[in-house]
C-alpha cells in the first residue's frame, strides 16, 4: 500500500512543474519550494524504510538505506 501511494505521490509531482509552466504560472520561488518539499519527501520515505527493516531486525537493509539516503542527498 505505501508503494502505491508513494508512486501516486510520484506522478502528481511530475506533473505540478509541468502544468505551472504550461500555464504560465512558473516562479523561482515555486520551484525553490518542490525542490524543498521534493526532499523532505525523500527523507519521509527513507525513514519509513529505516523503521520497517528494524522491526524485521533487517540490519544489512538497513545499512543500504542509511547510504542511499546520503547518497541522494
């Protein structure tokens, strides 16, 4: 079910740049702040992740996740 979400989550923000630009409606601002949100977003579906594989006990999981989070940062 997360999955799920996180993909509808996905499309929408490809999309909202998109229908700002193609409407005229495109600021710095505008894109300063999907970026911004576009991160936290990022960070909440790591930390989803972290807490899953330490309930499993999952430590090598874990691990990978800790360096993907960093890596995409």
């Amino acid at each position: 079910m997360g999955g799920v979400i996180a993909l509808a989550g996905a499309i929408f923000d490809m999309l909202d740049g998109r229908v700002a630009r193609l409407r005229g409606r495109g600021t710095k601002f505008g894109a300063y702040l999907d970026s911004t949100m576009d991160r936290y977003s990022d960070m909440l579906l790591y930390l989803g992740l972290l807490v899953l594989y330490a309930r499993l006990e999952r430590t090598g999981l874990m691990v990978l996740v800790w360096v993907a989070a960093f890596e995409a940062s």
